[in-house]
C-alpha cells in the first residue's frame, strides 16, 4: 500500500510538472497611436479561455502555451489587432489604432458573444460608460437620448421612479407592442411595459418598469441590437430589439482602488399652461344673466353680514366673466380678497425637485481574478409634490481564475427601494373642466382649504353640516383639483420592493480551439403595496377612508449553455462555429386585500377596521416557459470579407403544445471595403454589409388556452366558457427584415 502511495505521488509530480512546462508567463503593455497606455484593454490567448486585461499603465501579464502563441487584443474605442509571440520569447508591445468611426471596436452582441463590429453584417449602436453617467441621469436609459440611431426614448411623466420606453426602428406589431428585451450579464430580466392604465383604468399612478432598476453606476457598456438579423438567436423575445448590458467587473486597474462619485440634478416644470390674465371667471353675457342671475359684467350681487358684495361665477369653467380691475370681492372661503390675476398659478403648484446620487466603488484586478463591489443611494423628489423616492443598490462583479483553462464569473445585484406617493396621472385637472383654471385663482388658497383645520378633507358647499365654520361658501369649479392635493398630502401609498439579479458563468478550454460555456441567472423581485386613506369627515357622518395591501412576487429564472469553436482551415479562411441551447420561466404572483365601505375607527389602517365585509382577497398567478436550440456558423476570409448564419428551433408555452414550435433562422455578410481594396486617401473607412432575420412575437400568457371557470348551481359543479376563448391554431407573430448598409 505504501508503495502504491508512494508511486501516486510521484506521478502527480511529474504531471505538475509537465503541466508547468507547458506554459509560460508573457508580460506586456499595451499603446495607443501616441505610444499613451491603453488601461482596461482586453488580452486574450487565442483558442484557450485565458484572457486579462491591462492596467492603468497598460501592463498585462498572461499565461499562454510554451510553443508558438497568438494573443488578441481589443478595447472599446480601438481597432482590434492580434500580436504573435514566438517560442522562447516572453515580452510583446502591442499598439491599437483608433477605430475608424468606431467600426473596429469590440460589442457585446446576442447570448454574450463578443465580436469586432467591423466583422458584423447587421447594425447595432454602442453606448459607453462615460456617455452613460456624465449627464447623472436618475435611470440610464433617459441617458440614451440622442445618443442610438433608430432607437426612441420617452420617459414617462414622473422622473425617477417612472417607466421608460425604448422603441427600436418603430412600431413592430399590430397586436402586441412592447419593450425591447433586456439582458443584463448575459442573461435575460424582467423588463415590463411602460403604460399606464389610463385615469379610469384602476390605478391612476405613473407605474415604472424593471429598466429603471439597472444602476447607471455599474454599467461598462449597452448594445442595442437593432433588427432581426442581430438577435434572431433570441427567437420570440427579439421582436423589439435587444438592449446587452455588460456591468463593471474591475478590468482595468492592478491593484486595490477605490471610486467615490456624487452628482446631483434639481429640476423643475419647463412648460407650464399660458393663461390670459384680462377677465376672470364666467360665460357668455346671455348665460351669465340668465342661469346665474349675474349683471351685465358677469357679477353676481349679494348681502353678507349686512354688506353689499359682489362675486365672479366661480363655477364656470370658461373665462368670459368680470374684467379683472383690482376691485375687493367676497371669495368662496368667506373672505374679501383682490380680484387681481395671477400669471404663475402653476408654477406655484410645482416644486422644484431634485435628484442626488452618491456611489463608493471598490475594485482590484490580479493575475487570478479582479472584481467590483459598489454601493449607491439614489433620492429622488420630483416636481410633483407628495412624493419621493430612496433606493439603495449593492453590487458584485467579479471573474477568477481557477485553473489555466478554467474560469468563473459571478455577478449580483440587490436593489432596495422605497417610494412614497408615486406621482398620479393628472387627468382631472389639465384635461377636465374640474380642474380648469381661473388667472385670478389663489394657489396658496387651495393649498390652504384642501382639509379643514381639524384634519378633515374639505367641506363642499352643499355638505356644511360636516362643519359649518369652515364650509366652502359657494360651489367652485376646481373641486377635483383639491382631491388631487387631499390625495398626495394627506394618504399614504407607501412601495417597498426588493430585487436580485444575480448570474453565474462558467468557461472552459476543453482543448486548443474548443471552449464550452454554461451560465445560470436569477431575477427576483418581492413587491408589497400598503394604502391607507384618511378619514374624510368625522365619524358621527358615516364611515370613510380606505385600507388595502398588495403583495407580488416576480421570478426569472434562466440557463444556458455554449460550445464554441474556432479554426484556421486554409491560410485565409477561418471558421467559427457554435451550438448550444437556451431556457427561461418567468412566474408571475398577485395577491390584494382591502377593506370595504370605509373605516370604522377613525384613522386605523386595518382590514379589522372595514366598515362591511373586507373585500375578499383575490390572488392570481401566471407562467412562461420557452426554450430553444441555436447553432452559429460563421466564415472569415482574408481578414475582409465575414458571413455568419444563426438558427434557433425554439418552443413556447403560451400557445397550443403541437403548435408552440418555430424557427428563427438569421444570416448576414460583411465586406470590408478598407481591408479588400486600395481606396482613396480621402476614404478613411468602407464596408458593405447586409443581413436578413426572422424574429417572433409570442402571444401573451393563456390567450390560446380553452379553459374553463368552475363554479356550481344549487350545488351541481359546473364548467362555463370564460369571457376570452382561447384559439388552439394561434401562432407567433413574425417580422421578417432585410437590411443594407
């Protein structure tokens, strides 16, 4: 047994050995044109998973076989090259060019696969880090304003903690539109749409998507892979485009450092309504004496505490009423003011708000492994008042070494935030009678009259026994104007949510050429909702108010798996080839609970509180499942001439189980007209390229299915058709785009 023991461990020396033997370490540096070190450029050994990045003083230090090595060097900005370093030798200078109109530089294109965007035959748009966060927006996608072509960005009303919509190239569906996909590391997260429900649609709130959660802070680069070509690979989620997101992870920097950046943004109303300021409130002579019995100038006359007064209609919603002149009326709160215009009515409705951001970056690279942890603290007030916002985000990126041909990355976000009274949708007040306004309105008035002093929402005119001291004397028009402030001022719709995305990739060089690469995520959000609505009269006049709760549960989860390979089969011909296979379920949880009738105790937010039976608490849940097998194929000739097709048999589970299969196939070609001919001097860069693709748009969750709602008469069970029937023949809605470039 000794000996046994003995002889084993022998043998694990002589292959430690050999196996060291087999390598070397290369050292370097990388330079620009002007012989300036490039920092963060991307060293790779050709044909095996080892790669590094260089320092801020453009040194790199490399393991690579101990024959004849070739090394790819690339960084964002640059022109992709490769250096030879020969047997024997262990130090190399590699110097980048500047990449013509940014052609040459390296992107992040579909399931994570990097490639020169001189070698690509369809478009894409990049947006670097610096042109992120210069401008310290509240969400990185209203950064890309301007900065895609063929890419549209509108923030919804609401800032901070409002949903952003991307359309790339326009509309691509008649039936259902939505948002880009978003893949985030590599791996696909919750996005969401970015509409509301419209004022009579529920919930009257400026909802945000799952695109306002990526930190700005910790973003490396986006690519926007435009038409079907460029993410065919992604099959029925490709419709709209893809937007990749690779986050920071260290590269870059030998050594420990520490980022600290604090920005801060204040902003306010830009355009506000134009009021003429020359007659105040009131309609047509004829309507003014006729309905309301008002003089000839539109005032009505009155006795009040044995003096004669007079008063505007201040009721109507048009504005052909007194001509203002300075004079004292009596006002609807019981008070003798100036009948004066006011020119900045809604600019005192407003506040200035403002958005401060503050992130404290840790990072290190070694040989074996580099790695990124940041926090950031957003607060958020917008212009509408009421409400704010406070989010907390941690983050870890990091990528180790375990073994030469061995490396792992890990990635993980935690978002925390809360927000307070999320800004309403204003459709009562700037687009509804009810909240027109008068130029000799009050502002501060209203802010003042919305609750009594008791505590109270205000008493309208024709309720004064609520409380007759402090009942509105007359009725007014801009009522829904004072809901909206009792709303925002004095109830509480208070969010809290928490989120993780996290990732984990695996890369390894099974031999010289070949590379398998599997890769799983997870993207968690918990939701909880709680509104609490005061008491709007004492008691004593029946129950009001209102309690309810929300409780969601959103869960991505997601896997793939890649095997690469590469080779030189002819002097000038090289062949890239991939297959792998791809899968996703997203499950979806909501649960609600409320009061009915109003509260019973005043003030107590409890479902004991409900005036009747509390609405029974209704639940519902919702699945998705889809997943595909692709292949790549992809020839290089004469470093100018790149053709590459794509093709992914995909299946899904919203539709019929013998209907749910379909492919997506994608081929494009690019021809470097720089690289292939003598051009011009004036000519700086040419290529030709083209591409065509098919992409899907599956139907929405359950819209195929023929179910049934159980229920039972007289106690018999039943089974009844629903409202919606569900089609077992429907099918996914496809694009089919051809491009030229």
């Amino acid at each position: 047994m000794l000996v046994k023991k003995v002889i084993l461990f022998l043998c694990s020396l002589l292959v430690g050995f050999l196996s060291f033997a087999q390598t070397r370490q290369v050292t370097g540096v990388v330079l620009d044109s002007a012989s300036q070190p490039v920092a963060a450029a991307t060293v790779r050994v050709r044909g095996a998973a080892t790669t590094t990045a260089t320092d801020a003083a453009g040194r790199f230090s490399i393991t690579v076989p101990a024959g004849r090595t070739t090394l790819e060097i690339s960084s964002v900005g640059y022109a992709a090259t490769t250096a030879d370093v020969a047997e024997g030798s262990n130090t190399v200078t590699v110097q980048l060019s500047g990449a013509s109109q940014q052609l040459n530089e390296v992107v992040v294109t579909a399931l994570g696969i990097r490639r020169e965007q001189r070698k690509l035959g369809y478009a894409t748009a990049t947006i670097s880090a610096q042109d992120i966060i210069k401008t310290a927006p509240t969400n990185f996608a209203s950064a890309l304003y301007g900065k895609a072509p063929g890419v549209t960005i509108n923030t919804n009303p609401g800032g901070a903690t409002s949903a952003v919509s991307v359309q790339i190239r326009g509309l691509s569906s008649i039936n259902f539109q939505r948002q880009p996909l978003l893949v985030v590391d590599g791996v696909v997260v919750r996005n969401g749409d970015a509409y509301n429900e419209g004022y009579w649609g529920g919930n009257q709130r400026i909802n945000a998507n799952g695109l306002v959660d990526i930190n700005p802070e910790n973003i490396a680069n986006i690519t926007i892979l435009k038409g079907a070509a460029a993410s065919a690979l992604y099959g029925s989620d490709a419709n709209f485009g893809v937007i990749v997101i690779t986050t920071k992870n260290g590269q870059g920097r030998k050594g420990l450092g520490i980022d600290v950046n604090l920005s801060g943004n204040i902003e306010q109303a830009s355009v506000l309504p134009d009021l003429q300021t020359e007659y105040g409130p009131g309609y047509d002579r004829t309507t003014n004496m006729s309905s309301f019995g008002s003089d000839d100038e539109g005032w009505i006359h009155s006795t009040v505490n044995g003096q004669d007064v007079v008063r505007p209609i201040f009721r109507a919603y048009a504005q052909f009423g007194p001509k203002v002149d300075g004079r004292d009326v009596y006002w609807w709160d019981g008070q003798m003011r100036p009948y004066i215009a006011h020119s900045n009515l809604w600019k005192d409705f407003y506040r200035t708000g403002y958005s401060t951001v503050a992130n404290v970056a840790v990072n290190n690279a070694t040989e074996k492994m580099n790695y990124r942890f940041s926090y950031t603290r957003n607060d958020y007030k917008g212009v509408q008042i009421g409400g704010q916002q406070q989010k907390n985000t941690f983050n870890l990126n990091t990528t180790y070494k375990i073994a030469p041909k061995l490396t792992t990355d890990l990635a993980i976000s935690y978002i925390n935030e809360k927000v307070h009274n999320r800004p309403r949708q204003m459709d009562r007040i700037t687009n509804n009678f009810g909240g027109f306004f008068s130029p000799v309105d009050y502002m501060d008035l209203y802010f003042d009259k919305y609750k009594t002093t008791k505590g109270y929402k205000y008493v309208p005119y024709d309720q004064p026994q609520r409380d007759p001291a402090e009942a509105i004397k007359y009725s007014i028009r801009a009522y829904d104007f004072m809901d909206f402030l009792w709303t925002q001022l004095e109830n509480n719709y208070d969010e809290s949510s928490n989120r993780l995305i996290a990732s984990g990739t695996v890369n390894y060089n099974i031999i010289k050429n070949l590379n398998v690469r599997g890769r799983y995520g997870t993207d968690y959000t918990g939701y909880y909702l709680e509104q609490s609505d005061k008491n709007e009269y004492p008691i004593a006049f029946g129950p009001s108010g209102y309690y309810g709760t929300a409780s969601n549960r959103y869960l991505f989860t997601y896997g793939d798996v890649l095997l690469s390979y590469s080779q030189d089969l002819l002097a000038k011909l090289r062949l890239n080839a991939s297959v792998g296979y791809q899968a996703r379920k997203e499950d979806y949880r909501y649960s609600t609970a409320s009061t009915s009738g109003g509260l019973t105790t005043e003030n107590w937010f409890s479902l004991k509180a409900s005036a009747t039976t509390p609405t029974p608490g209704s639940s519902s849940r919702s699945f998705m499942v889809k997943d595909g097998l692709f292949g790549i194929l992809g020839l290089e000739y004469n470093n100018f001439l790149f053709v590459e097709g794509t093709m992914r048999r995909e299946r899904t589970s919203t539709l019929f189980p013998e209907n749910n299969t379909f492919y997506y196939p994608s081929v494009n070609a690019a021809f470097e007209l720089s690289n292939a001919l003598d051009l011009p001097a004036f000519v700086s860069y040419s290529k030709l390229r083209a591409a065509w693709g098919i992409v899907g748009n599956p139907p929405n969750p359950y819209s195929s299915n023929i179910a049934f709602t159980a229920g039972n008469i007289n106690g018999v069970p039943t089974l009844y058709p629903q409202t919606s029937y569900g089609n077992e023949n429907l099918k996914n809605e496809e694009k089919h785009e051809l491009e030229f470039g």
